[in-house]
C-alpha cells in the first residue's frame, strides 16, 4: 500500500486498485473503454488536460485545466440496474473526498441521482457508461469531473441547470487534481466495498442523510413528461419518490429541477 | 427422435405450465425448440438485503429471449430506462431495418440514474423492426427490436 501525506493526515491508496494519471486524453472515459479489456482490477485513470472532455448524452463538458478528470473503470458482476446504483456510491464518495480534503460539511449536499452541490451551485458531475446486454456487461465506466480550480460560465452550461460553481471559488482551498484523486479513490473504496458486501440499503441510508431538498416540492422531468411532487425519499431499487397530488410517484430516470 | 408432433408440443406446453419455468430450450440432433411463458420476465422479488452479491452469471448463460412465432428474436431491455436510438441528439441511429448485427453490436443506448448503457443485440442477424420508440421508458424485459437471426 502506497502511503501519501496530505496536510497531516496519511492517505492510503487502495488495495486492489490501479493508478494511472496521464498528462492528456481526449477524455477519460474514452480512454477506458480502450483499456477496459486488458484490466486486471478496477483501475482509475485521471486525466490533467482532456481535450475532448463530453457530458450526458454527447453534451461538452468544459474542463479548464486545474480541474479534475478522472475516470474509475471496472468490470462488475451483477446486473445493469446494479451498476446504476453505483451512481449513488459514486456520488457519497465524491462527497466523503471533499469532506476529507476541506475539513467541512457545510454546503455540501448531494442531488439526485448523483450531482455534488456545494452552496447551492453544482461542483461536480458524474457520467456513467456500461456496455452490455441482458448476459451482463463487459465494463462500467464512471467518469468524474470536479470543478476544483474553475466552473464554467453560466452560459455555457444548459439552460435551467444549476449554477455551476468552483471549489476555490466558494471556499478558497485549493487542491490538485492528483490530491484530490487520491482521498476519491479511498472514498469511493470504502463505499464500493459495503455496496459488495451489504447490498445498496447502506449506501441508500448515507445518501439520504447527505441529499438536498429533502421533503420539498422539487420537479423531475424526462424528455417526455414532467412530475411536480415532495421529495419523500429514494427507494431500494434507487429510484426518486416524489408525493404528488395524484399519488406517490417513483421515477427512474429523469433530469432533477429544483 | 426426428421430430416433434403437435401431441408432442402440446404435453411439453402442459409441462412447463406445471413447473415453476418460463422458458425452455431444446435440441436433439437437427431440431432446436425454444419455448417462453407469454408475459415470462424476470423476477421481481428482490435479493434479501444481506444476501452478498451473487458472481455474474456468464453470458453465454443468459439466451436472449426468443419467439417462435417465426418474427425471429427479440432482443429484450436489460435494465429499466430511456431507451435512445441514437449516441447523441440529431445523430444517425445505431441500427435501422435491414441492417446485420452480430451479437457484440450496439443496437441502442438505455439510461437510468445517469447510467447510460449501450445495449448489444445477444444475437447476430439482421434487423426486421425496431419495437421501443426513441426516448421512451422502457421496462426490464421489454423487447427492443426483432433480429431475424443468420
């Protein structure tokens, strides 16, 4: 195990995972899918400069250098709706790194299915990918991107979405990508091992004690349709559970507004 | 055996309608029967919370459902989601009508919870219909598209 001091508290890098962390990519999840069939273990790529750095659905992700790029790639076992709910793991350990490096909780707040908002304003994203059909999947791809240094404008994001906002900006700590990589690798470790052992009900139950808008009006919308209701909880299978007037609603895929 | 009767197919039937089965597959020398339950999905009952993650089971396995109406395969939804036709907005399709798929293809792409799968076809042939419209829930199960396999 490779021992790293960051400020004065020991990193442990985990057992079991790869490291790789590359001057430049196009982008970090193409990259896996590239190495995805020679991997031996989960392994993480992270990446200083992407330059072709994409979003959801083929949208741009800007990603101004200082920022991190990471991708985790792994070949689970289990079902596609069980790599979905690695959104979840992935998103308490995005939370649990910055708790780590920043020493505070406060304003931080995680937004389903797994956006971080720090102050309200959206410091980070995650993209999952997964090829496969009902025999399983051949790799799970979970790309990460962490406004640390720089957010993007307003105007280059999409319209109706949640201002995005920095880490420095909001609270004037600055970490490198490679710092930050480090305290999300054990993070995400530790939540992806009681994810194998315990099933999702404990990763449900962090997620929860850690979500915003909680018990509020809040609207989720598909490409097709849109449900206004309370935010009740999320329920065993990971999906939304809104109130509304027509009844309780439990949603699996769409985009969250607040 | 060179072949089945329809008495032979009725008792099958009548055997699977008795057992706890939803499909079943057989081949004896140059004959390949499949059969599947109508309305035969996975089921529903969820693994005991302090079960440990069951091993993937291999995909070889895992035959995609098939019917044997003489429509060929379907190739069923792996997971729940928005089923998308296309890598992105405005892009050409992964697939249309009369195209060749073998069973590594990618035929579309399922999203849920910020996953976005690529589903593969499971079965190599050619494309006769696409069934789940474009940015439309799918359920677990629910049959994409028709390959009428090579």
């Amino acid at each position: 195990m490779k021992e790293k001091k960051q400020g004065t508290r020991a990193m442990a890098w985990p057992e079991g995972y790869g490291r790789r962390v590359l001057a430049e990519v196009d982008s970090t999840n193409a990259e896996a899918v590239r190495i995805a069939g020679g991997l031996a273990g989960p392994e993480w790529i992270c990446a200083l400069r992407q330059t072709a750095a994409r979003g959801r659905r083929g949208r741009a992700w800007v990603n101004p250098e200082g920022n991190f790029a990471a991708t985790l790639v792994m070949r689970p076992s289990g079902t596609p709706a069980d790599a979905a709910l690695r959104s979840f793991v992935a998103s308490l350990a995005l939370f649990d790194a910055f708790v780590a490096l920043t020493g505070r909780t406060d304003g931080l707040s995680l937004k389903w299915p797994n956006d971080v908002l720090l102050n309200g304003g959206k410091v980070a994203g995650i993209l999952l990918e997964s090829v496969g059909g009902a025999g399983g999947l051949s790799h799970l791809a979970i790309g990460i991107g962490v406004n640390l240094r720089a957010a993007p404008s307003v105007a280059e994001v999409e319209t109706g979405a949640v201002r995005p906002v920095s880490l420095l900006d909001e609270t004037g700590i600055a970490v490198t990508p490679e710092d930050f990589l480090d305290a999300l690798a054990e993070a995400f470790a530790t939540h992806e091992a009681r994810f194998a052992t315990y099933r999702f009900a404990p990763i449900r139950e962090a997620w929860l004690a850690r979500a915003a808008r909680l018990g509020e009006e809040i609207t989720a919308r598909t490409g097709t349709s849109e449900t206004r209701g309370r935010f009740e909880t999320v329920d065993g299978q990971g999906n939304l559970v809104l109130k509304t007037a027509g009844g309780r609603v439990a949603i699996a895929a769409a985009d969250v507004f607040f | 055996m060179t072949g089945l009767t329809r008495d032979d197919i009725d008792h099958i039937l009548k055997l699977i309608d008795g057992s706890d089965f939803d499909s079943l597959k057989l081949e004896t020398g140059d004959l390949k029967l499949e059969l599947r339950r109508k309305g035969a999905g996975p089921a529903t009952a969820a693994p005991a919370p302090s079960a440990p993650a069951a091993p993937a089971a291999p995909a070889a396995t895992v035959p995609a459902p098939v019917v044997a109406s003489g429509g060929g395969s379907e190739v069923p939804a792996p997971l729940l989601g928005t089923f998308y036709h296309a890598p992105k907005p405005g892009a050409a399709p992964f697939i249309k009508v009369g195209d060749t798929v073998t069973e590594d293809s990618v035929i579309g792409i399922i999203e849920v919870m910020k996953l976005m799968n690529q589903v593969t076809a499971g079965v190599a042939g050619t494309v006769t219909e696409i069934l789940a419209p474009n940015g439309e829930l799918v359920e677990h199960g629910q049959a994409l598209i028709k390959v009428q396999p090579v």
